[in-house]
C-alpha cells in the first residue's frame, strides 16, 4: 500500500485560511504580552497563551475558542496549577496540576487545550499566588474581545464568538 505525502497531508493535514489581519492581530497581541513581560509586570509570554491565540485566529467556530471554554478554562486550570505550586514545584506536581486541571475543565465544560498546559505553568515557573486572576483573567478576556472586535471590524474575519440565539433557537426545535 502506497500513500503519497500529499494525499496524508490533504486528508489529515490542516486547512488555514489566510488572513493578513488575523496574523497581525496575533503579533500585536505578541508584542503587548512581550511588552508586559520585559516590564516585570508578571509572567506573560508563556507557550499557551500562543496557543489560544492562534486557536482563535484559525479555528474561531471551534467549541475551545468560545468564551466561555476559552477563559473559564484557562483561569480553572491556571488556579489548579497554583493549589498545586503551593505543595511543590516538581515535575510530578506539574503533570499532576495538569492532569486535575484536565479532569476539571472538562467536568465543567470549559475545556480549553492550553488551559490544561497552563496548569504546569505555575507550578514550574512560581509565578505567585495571583497568576490565575492577575495575569490570565486579563490576558483572556483581552483576547476573547479583540478576537470579536476584529470579527466585527474585518470582513474576512469569521463570526466570533458564536451566537447564543443561534443555539438558542436549534436546541428549541431539539
């Protein structure tokens, strides 16, 4: 059985769709994050908040890009991973705040991937007892209303985040 590279990468492969405003949307929101950092404002350019930027930007319809999965997830998650730092800040600890965070999120129908990674953040990095309310809550929020600005503002943009009436009327007719 012979199967082509391009055949695995059609079938299996990801599909974005370009959009010069989506990646200078990601890259400002780089730049503030980078800004926040070098300032010692906190502990900002961490891996999952690329993550969810680029889950926004590339998979908007998705069920992990709304806003409610996408901030209550995040901050559930990062508030496990500081419980956790307060035990230990060992590698154990860290899969462990991971694991809970996993079981969680996903017990209250937030689950959002990078939230379940924030949850190591924490405990690895002992970024104080504040990370989940002073540095995620607001890089969440602040990421949930650009993304619906720029649905709003750029016609390329998709519809973010989902209509509630829309669901509302579908699960009436259920």
């Amino acid at each position: 059985m012979s199967l082509r590279f391009s055949t695995i990468v059609r079938c299996w492969g990801t599909k974005p769709t370009l959009r010069p405003g989506g990646y200078l949307w990601v890259a400002a929101m780089f730049g503030v994050l980078a800004f926040l950092e070098a300032n010692r404002i906190g502990v900002f350019l961490v891996p999952p908040f690329g993550a969810t930027l680029t889950i926004l930007m590339l998979l908007p319809d998705a069920p992990v890009a709304q806003p409610y999965a996408l901030i209550a997830g995040s901050v559930c998650a990062a508030a496990v991973g500081t419980g956790f730092s307060l035990l230990g800040s060992s590698l154990i600890m860290a899969v462990l705040a991971m694991i809970c965070a996993f079981f969680i999120i996903s017990s209250i129908h937030a689950y959002h991937p990078p939230g379940v990674a924030l949850a190591s953040i924490p405990v690895l990095l002992h970024t104080g007892h504040w990370f989940p309310l002073a540095v995620v809550l607001p890089f969440t929020v602040a990421a949930v209303v650009s993304a619906a600005g720029m649905s709003k503002w750029l016609r390329d943009w998709p519809e973010y985040p989902k209509s509630l009436r829309n669901y509302a009327r579908s699960s009436k007719e259920v």
